[in-house]
C-alpha cells in the first residue's frame, strides 16, 4: 500500500512493526514521533497510518543499530520507567521517548554540563525525560529516582560493566531489563574484542541472565550490543 510520505519523497512499501512502536522497512528503522512535527535528530519525518513516523539513525545510535543487526528481544515499551546512564545530548533518548510514549519517564544522567544542557528543550517539548547531572558511577548522587523497569547504559568508559551492576543494584526492578554497548576499546586496546566481551558476560552473569547479543560492526566498530533480565 503506498503511503503519503511528505518529507522523504521515498516510498515505503514493507514498512511493519517489529517491536511496538518500532517500525521497519529494509534498512530503515522508525519510531512513532511523539511530538508530531519535531525534527530533532530526525530530518525524515513522514505521515503514515494516521501517525507520524520519525527515522532512526543507526549510525548514530546504538540501539537502532542492533535492531538492523538482527536483535531478536528488545524489551522497550510503552510506559516504562527507564534510567539512562550517558544520556549525552539527548539523541537516543529521543526514540526511546518516543517508544515509552507520555506514560513512561526517561532519567537520563550525563556528566558533562555541556551535554545535559542541550537535552533541556527536549525534556521540556517531550514531557517524558529529566535529564540529570550526574556521575553514574556515583548512584547516591540520583538516589532520589524511583525504580525503574530498564536500564540503558551507553558510557563508554573501562568500568561500563561495574556501572551498570551498582546501578541495577539499586535502582532496577526485579525481573526487569538491561540493554548495554560493550565497548571493546574502551576496556582495553590490545586484547582482542571477542575476549573482552568474554569476560565482561561472565561478570555480567552473577546478575542477570543475558537474553540477547549482538555485534555492532559495521555501524559501530568493536562493540557488543546486551540485552540482559535481572535475576
Ligand atoms: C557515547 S556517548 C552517549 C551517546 C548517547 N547515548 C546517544 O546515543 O545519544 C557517552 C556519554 O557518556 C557520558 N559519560 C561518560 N562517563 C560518564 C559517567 N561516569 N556518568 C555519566 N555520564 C558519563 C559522556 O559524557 C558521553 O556524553
């Protein structure tokens, strides 16, 4: 069926929903904008179905990317709480606002003020993320947050495994989720990438069952895509 697409001049023609409020065709990927009109990190925008669709950049996200690379669990849903640890500048965060829609909320902590200041105008037209200034390595610094339903970190730093233990520690719900990049270079510069994730899913198993794995390459060299359930 062919779609009014008002921006993009392209036709969509296999477009369907593979997770909700995930859309795809070929190797594009889509969220239902949640602010209809808003460009932000997003130049194609288009009308289908009665709805707004907005394109997701899997180069410049990583989650986008391991949906492309074939991820078969991403647990993301509307409603959710989710607290997102190295929010930067707010892209990602704007899909993942999307997905969670107007009754879930995205903590999203940064530690650098030059980054948190520019997802200010985003929380403020979404609704649905408050920012935070924060080190993730220092949970007491947020520990006023509720619980949440995922966790999401995308730090990139040598300690990104410990991080997201203590903060699931604290702040994850039982049986809830926990989607990470394994960043290989960032752990460490010579041991090959395949051994570094060996060692980091081991740690990683004292605390959650590992539900999925993708690598990154080409979209993002050397990384290892984790989608993990607390146990
Ligand atoms: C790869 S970027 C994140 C990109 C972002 N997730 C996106 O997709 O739009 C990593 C971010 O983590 C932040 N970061 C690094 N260490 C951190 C820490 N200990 N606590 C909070 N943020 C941190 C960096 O300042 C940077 O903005």
């Amino acid at each position: 069926m062919r779609e009014e697409h008002l921006n993009s001049g392209v036709q969509y023609f296999q477009m369907r929903e593979i997770f909700p409020c995930v859309w795809q065709d070929g190797k594009h990927l889509f969220t239902k904008n949640l602010v209809p009109g808003d460009r932000t990190y997003s130049k194609n925008i288009f009308k289908f179905k009665g709805f707004e669709l907005r394109e997701w950049n899997p180069h410049r996200s990583k989650p986008a990317a391991a949906i492309l690379k074939g991820l078969k669990q991403f647990p993301l849903q509307k409603g959710m709480k989710v607290l997102y640890l190295g929010i930067a500048s707010g892209q990602t965060a704007t899909f993942f606002s999307d997905i969670v829609g107007k009754s879930g909320i995205i903590y999203g902590i940064e530690i650098s003020d030059r980054s948190i200041r520019d997802t200010l105008p985003l929380a403020e037209k979404r609704g649905n993320i408050a920012p935070i200034l924060a080190d993730a390595r220092k949970p007491e610094e947020y520990e006023w947050i509720e619980d949440v339903d995922l966790i999401f970190e995308d730090v990139a730093s040598d300690d990104q495994t410990p991080i997201m233990i203590r903060n699931s520690e604290r702040f994850l719900r039982k049986n809830g989720f926990a989607m990470m990049a394994i960043k290989a270079r960032s752990i460490d510069v010579v041991k090959s990438p395949d051994e570094i994730y060996r060692k980091e899913i081991e740690k990683l198993k004292k605390h959650f069952e590992i539900l999925d794995k993708v690598k990154l390459d080409p979209y993002e060299k050397d990384h290892l895509f984790l989608v993990m359930k607390k146990i």
